[in-house]
C-alpha cells in the first residue's frame, strides 16, 4: 500500500512538472515575459483606410479584418494593419467605446461608407515595442507608458495607435505634448530604454475593457499572474 502511495504521489509530481513547462512554453510563445521597449520618435505621416468600431477594444481585429478584405478585392497594396483608439474604457461604457482599424496604405482611395481613409500627421509619439499576442502586449505596454510619462511630465496629446508588425512585434504610438521643453530634451537625448519584467503600476487604462468585459476576470502583470 505505502509503495502505491510513492508511485502515485511521484506520478502526481511528474505531471506538475510537466504542466508548468507547457504553461512555461505557452507564456513565452505568447510573448508574456518579452521585455518593452520605449523610446521618443517622430512618426508619420500616415493614409489609414480604417472602418468604425464600437465596442470592446479587444474585438477591433474583426474591423481590422474587414478591411483587409475590401483592400485585397480592389487589389489595393495594404501595408500595416493597425487601429487608433479613442476613449478611456474607466470613463466611457464598454459598448460605447470608440476605435478604428485598418491598415495602411500608400495612396490616395475613393471609398464609401462604412468605410473611410485619413491622414495622420507627423507627430512626436513615446513608441512602446513588445514582441507579444496582440491580446497580451496591451498589459505590458500601457502601464510602461503611463509611468514613463509621469517621471518625464508629459501629457497625452491625441489617440493611441497600435501597428500590428511581421513577426508578432506589437508597436504603440502615444502622441504627447511637454510643457517643459527643455527638460524634455535633456531627459529623451539619446534615450532608448528596455523594459524590465517588473510588473507596471497598474493596468493599462487603454485595455481596462479586457479585463473589465467579464465579470470576476483577474487583472494581469507583466509577468503573466492574476492581482
């Protein structure tokens, strides 16, 4: 009886192991313990044919789709896909959130409704870069932003874009303004700072619907775990 006992209890052990070398392997495919790069850049500009979305952000990949699907009917080069988006999900209702996606493209489209085409400007943007699963780099790049622009007092100056990279590189542009321009230059002269895999300080505000969409879902931290 005691030796079945051992054999199942080492059974039970081996199975452990394994379990947490595939949750290993999983988090690390999925990008979960990818350093964050920051850096500032001027950016643009761009042509984006973008579609509407409302809703959760997390869901603006099916938008994204669209069209991608109109782009390849008309035989339209598309580059890039990305999405901009608009409202703070802590202050506006989930349903109501407001997004575009799309991609870019390099020239000028006669389109008609749902779909659009602008122009974003060149523009001074804090470009975060994580190689992650759109769904996990939001967690990982946000709360890195947020902290960045209080240590170097900046302020948010238009939209967040998100471009969706080859390779699974995930990149955000966050416009800012700084209303010390001297301090500014001083602190970004030849900045290029990596992330570290502390975890930020608390969860980017641009992804709250993600954790908000499900009632009783766990925040996540850099490194993967539920608060």
């Amino acid at each position: 009886m005691a030796s079945r006992i051992r054999r199942f209890g080492a059974v039970v052990f081996v199975l452990l192991i394994i379990l947490a070398l595939l949750a290993g392997g999983i988090g690390y495919s999925l990008g979960v313990f990818s350093p964050v790069k920051i850096s500032t850049q001027i950016r643009g500009p761009y042509l984006m044919v973008y579609m509407l979305h409302r809703g959760a952000y997390h869901q603006v990949s099916n938008t994204i789709e669209k069209v991608g699907k109109l782009l390849d009917e008309r035989k339209i080069q598309k580059t890039i896909p990305c999405a901009v988006f608009y409202d703070d999900p802590k202050d506006v209702p989930l349903e109501n959130l407001k997004s575009e996606g799309g991609y870019l493209v390099n020239q000028q489209l006669s389109l008609e409704h749902p779909f659009g085409q602008r122009q974003i400007p060149s523009r001074g943007v804090i470009l975060a870069t994580v190689k992650a699963h759109p769904m996990i780099a939001p967690f990982k790049i946000y709360g890195r932003i947020v902290d960045f622009m209080k240590m170097h007092e900046l302020e948010y100056d238009g939209p967040a874009m998100e471009r969706y990279l080859p390779g699974g590189i995930v990149e955000v542009e966050m416009p800012f303004r700084s209303p010390n321009t001297d301090r500014l230059h001083q602190d970004m002269k030849g900045m290029h700072v990596p992330g570290s895999h502390e975890p930020p300080s608390h969860v980017p505000d641009r992804h709250q619907d993600l954790i908000g969409s499900k009632k009783g879902e766990k925040e996540v931290d850099d490194d993967g775990s539920g608060r």
